[in-house]
C-alpha cells in the first residue's frame, strides 16, 4: 500500500522569506511523487514531480523539491515566498505499476505581507 | 482553450435525485479519472479509464457509475443521491506511460450539493 503524509495543516511565512511545506511518503516499490497547488474554488494545478535523477527537483512558480530517499520525504521549497503563493498544497505518490495518485492530505500555506 | 473541463460547475439537488456530471479532456490523453474531495479536503480516487476501459474501480457505493463513450470523455453518473455524497468532484487526465511516470491534469471542479 501506498500512502503519503503531511504532518502540516497550515504553514505561515512571511513575504520574502523562504518556505518548506513537508512531505513523506511510504510505497513498496519505487516513488513517483507529485506536488500540485489548488487555489481557492480552483482545480489542482501541478508544480512539479520526481520520477528519477537529480534529488532536487526544479518546478512551476519558482518552487523546487527535494527527494530524500533515506528519510522518504519529498519537501516542497521556496527560496522567497509571495502573497500570492497562499494556497493549499498537496503532495502525492504513486507506486510503480499503481495508476492512481495517493494524495496527503494538504497544507495550507498562508503568506503574510 | 480548456485542457480538461468538466460541467457543471455547481451542482444542488435534493436527496433520491439521480445526476450526472460530464468531463472532456482535449489534450489527447488516453486516460481519465475521477477523485472525490470531501469537505476536509482529502483527495480520493474513485475510477480510472484507459481508452474506454474501466482499470480502477476503488471501493465505491454502486450508486456511482462511470462512461467513457471516447477517449476524451468520462462522465459520472450518482444515482440515488445521499447527503454523503456533497463533495467536490474532480476530473483529471494522463498519458499513461510504463510504470506510472505521467503527470495527471485535474480539471476545475464540480461542487455538489445535496440537500
């Protein structure tokens, strides 16, 4: 069985400062992991994802990731934040040979001015 | 243009009511899914379809049947609507590649309402 955790309900930062929003994951096999952002009333929108490589992971909107396979996480970073980042992030993994994505259960981030 | 799109966007009836929700995928992908969110926000999978052939099917109340009439349509249709089932109703879309490596594009939403 798959599944993913995110140990934070809500993440608050302010503007400018840099923000990590956690993740770990479990799966049997190899990880493929995913985070995606919804806006309020908004669909999920993709940022990024690992499937193999290079431990960081560079994606949409200035963010990055960066896979730890010893600790099994998958932290999703920001080096400076924005208002406009404030929204509810969610990681996600998907077993080799699973079609489905796991999803954890989201972080609200909220940036302050 | 839309990638994936689903209608309605909001969606209120009254319980015993039977109704379908449609989604269509423009970006030529060979799989569709359905995930429900509920009101805490957890994000489930409900079913998947490859080229019109049901390959998930997770622990779902019969109520809920899926159809895909092509490759770019899955629509979802609840009968017997139970208070239970208000949610957000997400369609997504994949191009299904060996091993799962496919980044899967959600569409905007429908919000049912049962009252």
């Amino acid at each position: 069985a798959q599944s993913v955790a995110q140990p934070e309900d809500q993440v608050n930062v302010a503007e400018g400062n840099p923000l990590t929003v956690k993740c770990t994951y479990s799966v049997s096999g190899n990880p493929y992991l995913f985070w995606y952002v919804q806006y309020p009333n908004r669909g999920l929108q993709f940022l990024l994802k690992y499937i193999t490589g290079d431990n960081l992971v560079k994606g949409s909107y200035g963010f990055e990731a960066e896979f730890n396979k010893s600790q099994t996480s998958f932290h999703l970073k920001k080096p400076s934040a924005l208002v406009s980042d404030s929204a509810l992030y969610f990681c996600a993994v998907r077993d080799t040979g699973r079609r489905a994505l796991t999803f954890g259960s989201g972080t609200r981030l909220q940036v302050q001015p | 243009d839309t990638a994936v799109s689903q209608t309605p966007k909001y969606l209120v009836t009254q319980m015993g009511n039977d109704k379908s929700i449609k989604c269509e995928q423009n970006l030529g992908h060979d799989t569709m899914y359905w995930y429900k969110q509920d009101s805490k926000k957890f994000l489930k999978i409900m079913f998947s379809y490859n080229n019109k052939e049901l390959i998930i099917n997770e622990t779902v109340p019969n109520r809920f049947s899926p159809k895909s009439p092509d490759k770019a349509h899955l629509n979802l249709h609840i009968n017997s609507l139970e208070l239970g089932d208000s949610a957000v109703y997400f369609c997504a879309s994949s191009q299904a590649k060996t091993g799962g490596t496919d980044t899967q594009y959600f569409g905007p939403g429908t919000r049912l309402t049962v009252l």
